[in-house]
C-alpha cells in the first residue's frame, strides 16, 4: 500500500494558502498548457498540490476558489463521520411488538420494524442481506417467538432523522431517479427499484413490463420513446419522495429485448410495511391490519423487543460510498453526524457538526454544504478545503490507513474503474472522482517518479465538450506532471 501513517506537524489553513513558496516544485508549464486548452476556455478550474510528507504546496492555480464539487463532495462526509464513529460503528434495525403475546401465538397488537438509517438494508451491498434474505430472516425470527397471528398491523418507524428525505436544492429532474433517492430513518434496498421496459422500434413507445421489487400503487405516466438500439439510457423519472405516480420521459435504445432504468422508491417505510405484510400473509401468518408507516409515537417503553440487527461495519459502508460514489449512502452518513452532538438528525445539523469537527482538527473550513453527496449544484468548496481534508484524514493515525484503502484506484476499482487506465501503475492514483453535467473534479493522491507522495484536488466548473474527453485530459495532465517533473 502506498500511504504510511505519518506523525506530523500541519501549518496551513484551507482558507489562506501559505506563501511564499520557494518554488513550485510540479512542472507550471505543464499546469499552463493544461488550462490552454480550448475546452477549458470559459471554465472556472481550481486545483491544489501538497507534498504529502511536509504539507508544501507545489503547484496550485485558484487553490482557495469556492467551485461546485460534484462527488468529490463525499470525502467531507466520509472522512468525518469514520473520524467521529470509528470503523466498528453498526447501524441498528430493531424487531419490535407492542400487547401481549399469546402462549397459542397471537400478537394481541403491533409489530414494528424501526430503522435508525442503516443506508444498506436489503440493498446485498457491502456484504448486507439482500431484501429477500433480510425479509426471510425476520419471518424465521417471528416463527421462533411462536408468533403465528397478529391482530395489529404491521408498522415500519422511520422517525430517526428529522428533515426532508432528499435536500431542498435538489432539482427536479434528479429526485425521481436511482441517484436522487432520499435518507430516511428507515432505508430498504437503497431506497430504489428496477423498471423493466419491453423494447420497441425506433419511434415506438416501450411498454411497461413492471417494477422489482413490485411496490403497491406505484403507477407510471409513460412519454418514454424508442431511440437507436445504440442510444443508450436516456430515460428519466420525474416525481417526489412522496409522490406515488411517476412521469417518464426521454428514451432508451431500440431493441427486440427487455431494458432496465432504476427509480428512487417514493416512501421506503410504506413501501417495506406493504411488502412485509405480503410476505407474512404467504408465509402463513394472519395479519389482521393492512402495513403502514408509523403515524403516531409509541413510547420506547411500550415496545418489546425481538430482534436487534446490525449493519455491516462502517468501514465496509465508508468504503462502498467511496468506491461506489453512492449518494443515498452519504445522506444517511451527514444526517448521522447531525445527531452526533444533540441534534435532530437534519441535514443542517451534518453540517454544523462537521465543521465543528474539523475546527478540533485545527483546520478551518469556508463552504456552501446544502448536502451529503455533492448531488446538489449549490454546494460550493474549495480545492484547497478538499485536499486539506484529505491531507489531515490521510495523516490520522486512527484511521488514515483503513481510510486510504476506501478510496477508488486508477483502472482497477470503483468510479476510477474504467477511466485513468493510462495512467502509470508505478503512479499509484487513488482519488475520490466527482461528475456532473460540464463539471469534473478529483481528489486523491498519487506518487512522482521519485517517490514523493502528492496530496491534490483538481475542480473544473463550465468545460466544454464531453465528460469523457475531459477525464482523459485530466489523466494526460497528471501523467504529464508525474513523467516531466522533477519532483
């Protein structure tokens, strides 16, 4: 592994970078010809290096430049919350019953399944359960209680956090999709669904085959049409977390086969009350009520509970929302932080909390933070705020080592999986990549042909051209400072 956990001293805030330097150490005339280039004519570009070792920066251009940061948004939120938790950390989801149980199996009340945010639940990623086996687990559960009746109903208490599911910046075009699902107290297989589509001519509407998993009174307003079988996924979903009928506009390619898009599921408590009731009536259990969302509070006192089970540990859930760049995940984690210091769990709590956090750190930070995923074009953060997160996560001997290893690597793992495979082996990149519609940024780490180890963040806001093309110019510039300097 590249990075060694290192005792030492930091000087530099995020707010000011420190000067005067004695020289920029990584090559300015590669930096120049980069920022020459046509498609970054119009754009706003900020970046930052620091040597690894002693904290010097060696190359910088608009370091203290508040940009939007995309994805690279996350490492704030991963890196503070696996600071403040640690990495054994589990979510909890409790089995519970109100009334008395029978010794003949009757429930004489409600079961209640309450949630305190486990963004993995019945998602199968980083090593969870998948729905069907968490739901299998819990009906097992209730048959070795002996319950066979219940004369309530089943409940799913998702009142953990406080606030909106999804952030109020959010635009409207990305909450109905996969990557604009909310946080809720209680999350069930990442708060997504599958729709399967019949594929078309082109010009013809595909025809809707069904959702996986079913969800009751989920409806579809379909203005999707069939485009060139080479088109790709241009499909997207439009309506709230609280909304039950979907519009679906766009395309998706042409084809004789079956076509797949992913919807952010509109109420995760209703929807798994729903099911779960479902899978007890098959199971033969009689259910008495119809499943729902806790409406009402019932005291902690007046709950019995069966079952406690936990999440897998935070590190493995860290290193998912870092590979992965999972959005719903790093929701949960700053509504998490929100209730770290007497909070109610909101998204604004997140955020005082974490600034507060890295203050102990002795470190400053100036931003706009509206969410945890960086899904939000109305985040703004410096380059140098990034890398001086990192610069310090990465020189935290508690977790600095467990931390590095969440980070995706060039051409081999994560969001760095299929793009920077040009980039030398012997250069080591891991970086936290973010993408949105003309923005890119990265931030990580990588190794000069001497040696040194470089702490950077690059943001670009407004390029032109495709996104694609502006990874590998980002690639051919690093490459260019790893093999011109001699650093």
């Amino acid at each position: 592994m590249m990075f060694k956990v290192r005792q030492i001293l930091i000087f530099f805030s995020c707010l000011v970078v420190v000067a005067p330097l004695v020289a920029q150490s990584l090559s300015q005339q590669t930096l120049d010809s980069f920022l020459a280039d046509s498609k970054l004519r119009n754009a706003d570009v900020g970046m930052i290096f620091y040597d690894a070792e002693t904290g010097a920066v060696v190359l910088q251009k608009n370091a203290d430049k508040k940009l939007i940061p995309a994805s690279s948004h996350k490492l704030l939120v991963t890196s503070s919350i696996l600071g403040s938790l640690g990495e054994d950390y589990r979510y909890i989801t409790y089995l519970e019953h109100t009334g008395t149980l029978s010794a003949q199996g009757v429930l004489d009340g409600n079961l209640i399944i309450r949630g305190t945010g486990d963004p993995s639940l019945g998602s199968g990623l980083a090593s969870s359960l998948s729905l069907e086996a968490f739901t299998a687990l819990l009906v097992g559960i209730l048959k070795r209680y002996g319950i066979k009746e219940v004369k309530g109903s089943v409940l799913v208490d998702d009142t953990h956090f406080s606030g909106n599911a999804v952030a109020e910046s959010w635009s409207v075009a990305d909450v109905g999709n996969y990557y604009g699902a909310g946080a809720w107290g209680f999350n069930i297989h990442s708060n997504l669904y599958y729709l399967d589509f019949k594929q078309k001519a082109q010009g013809q509407q595909p025809s809707i085959i069904g959702t996986r998993p079913q969800i009751e009174n989920l409806s579809f307003n379909n203005k999707l049409l069939s485009a060139g079988p080479r088109a790709g996924d241009n499909a997207y979903i439009y309506g709230g977390p609280d909304e039950w009928e979907k519009l679906i506009k766009g395309s998706i390619p042409s084809g004789n086969g079956t076509f797949t898009i992913k919807g952010s599921m509109p109420n995760p408590s209703v929807f798994y009350a729903t099911y779960f009731t479902k899978v007890l009536r098959e199971s033969g259990f009689e259910i008495l009520g119809d499943g729902s969302k806790l409406m009402y509070q019932i005291p902690k006192a007046d709950r019995i509970m069966l079952y406690k089970h936990y999440s897998p540990t935070l590190l493995k859930l860290v290193e998912h929302a870092n590979l992965e760049s999972d959005n719903m995940f790093c929701e949960v984690f700053l509504k998490t932080l929100g209730l770290i210091d007497g909070g109610v769990g909101k998204r604004s709590d997140g955020v005082e909390y974490l600034i507060q956090y890295w203050q102990g750190k002795g470190l400053d930070i100036d931003l706009t933070m509206l969410d945890g995923s960086g899904l939000s074009r109305s985040n703004r953060i410096s380059a140098s705020t990034l890398a001086s997160v990192l610069y310090r996560t990465l020189n935290d001997e508690q977790i600095a080592v467990e931390f590095f290893e969440t980070l995706p690597k060039s051409g081999e793992t994560g969001t760095l999986g299929k793009v920077f495979r040009n980039a030398p082996a012997s250069m080591q990149l891991t970086a936290k990549t973010g993408s949105m519609r003309s923005i890119r940024s990265l931030t990580g780490q990588f190794v000069t042909k001497s040696g040194k180890e470089i702490v950077f963040s690059i943001i670009i806001n407004g390029y032109s051209g495709g996104g694609y093309s502006m990874w590998m110019k980002i690639e051919t510039f690093l490459t260019d400072l790893y093999n011109e300097s001699n650093y």
